[in-house]
C-alpha cells in the first residue's frame, strides 16, 4: 500500500523543530502564561467543545462508524494505534510522569489568571496529553488512508494541531505536554500502519471491505 502522507509527515516534522525550539528556549510557565493572556468569548465558548474531538471516546466512536460503515480492517488498524498509544500516554501519566501537575493547580489562585467559568479543570498528571495523543492518531490516520491531496494533508495536519492546542487554550496542559502527545499520537499511528499494513490486515489490497 503506499503512503500518502509524506506532506503530513513533513509538516510534523517542521512542528517538533519548532516546538523543541520554544520549549528548550522558553520557561512552561512563562510561556503558559503567554498563551493564556489570548483568550476571548467565542474561544471560551468552542474550546470547551471542539476539545472533544480528542477523547478517546470520540476516537473509539469513530472506530465503530468506520467498522459498520466503511470498512472493518481500517476500524481495526485504528483501534490498535488507539489501544497502543492511549496505553502508553496512560502509563507515562501515572509512573513516569506522575509528579507532574498541571497548568491550574499552579495558577488557579493567580490575580488575573484567565480562568472559564463552570468548566471543570483537571490539576493532576499533566503530562503527556492524552487528548492531544488521541488528535494526532486521528488525523494521522485521515492523512494516511483518506487524504488524496497537499491541501487535505495540510489540512488534516492544522486539524490536529488545532484540537490538541485546545487543551493549551484551557489549561488542561502546557505546550510541552501537548507537543508530546502529538509526537506520540503521529508515531503510534504511522508506525502501526507500516507494521501491520500488509502483514496482518492486508492494507495493500482493495479497501472494499
């Protein structure tokens, strides 16, 4: 089967070079503070919504639409990606990085931290992001099976970069933790399709079923 996402792979690429930048050159907690001063109504207002389109839930919906819909051995390949990559952020949250808190339980009592009213904040095991890992499985596997064109890939890469940055805007994360789900997310995605493409579910052959 060949791969359609070289654009795709090439506009991470430049991100992670960008993002090393900022992170390496910057402090978390300045730089939170940077993105939390460009906050406004409508954001407040869609944030909260299009984050969703990072749950896992979302994620395994669209496993069940793809399996009775489109075709089973696609659902399954992005199932898999799912199940490893949602494992691994799990166990770096909750072993490795466990100490690690996130953005509100430093700056909830800040005078002139922007905070959303009646949304719910999460204090505890910030890194790496879980909604970003599960945003960039996604749209990795749009670019990779569906996304025919530069403009799709394109797209399908400013979509997943926009719902992981999402979690920025709430301070649910910092950047570094949404730039690592999106490493993890691309990595586990691409690389469970190149592995199993061919040898398990037979990806090089018609998609008609």
């Amino acid at each position: 089967m060949k791969m359609k996402s070289s654009l795709f792979d090439w506009c991470n690429y430049l991100f992670w070079v960008f993002a090393l930048l900022i992170i390496v050159e910057t402090d978390k907690l300045s730089l939170h503070l940077y993105f939390n001063s460009f906050h406004s109504q409508i954001g407040d207002f869609i944030m909260p919504i299009f984050t969703n389109i990072g749950d896992g839930l979302f994620l395994l919906l669209t496993c069940l639409l793809i399996f009775l819909f489109r075709n089973k051995r696609l659902a399954i390949l992005l199932f898999i990606a799912f199940l490893i990559s949602s494992g691994l952020v799990q166990f770096l949250k909750h072993f490795v990085f466990d100490h690690h808190m996130r953005p509100m339980y430093v700056f909830q009592h800040i005078k002139g931290f922007h905070q959303i009213k009646d949304f719910h904040y999460h204090l505890f095991q910030s890194f790496p992001s879980g909604h970003s890992t599960s945003s960039f499985v996604l749209f990795t596997f749009i670019a990779m099976n569906f996304a025919k064109t530069w403009q799709t890939q394109i797209l399908c890469f400013m979509g997943a970069l926009f719902f992981a940055f999402t979690r920025v805007y709430l301070s649910q994360h910092y950047f570094e933790d949404m730039f690592a789900g999106a490493m993890i997310g691309f990595l586990c995605m691409k690389y469970t399709q190149v592995f199993l493409q061919s040898k398990w579910l037979h990806l090089d052959q018609p998609l008609n079923k």
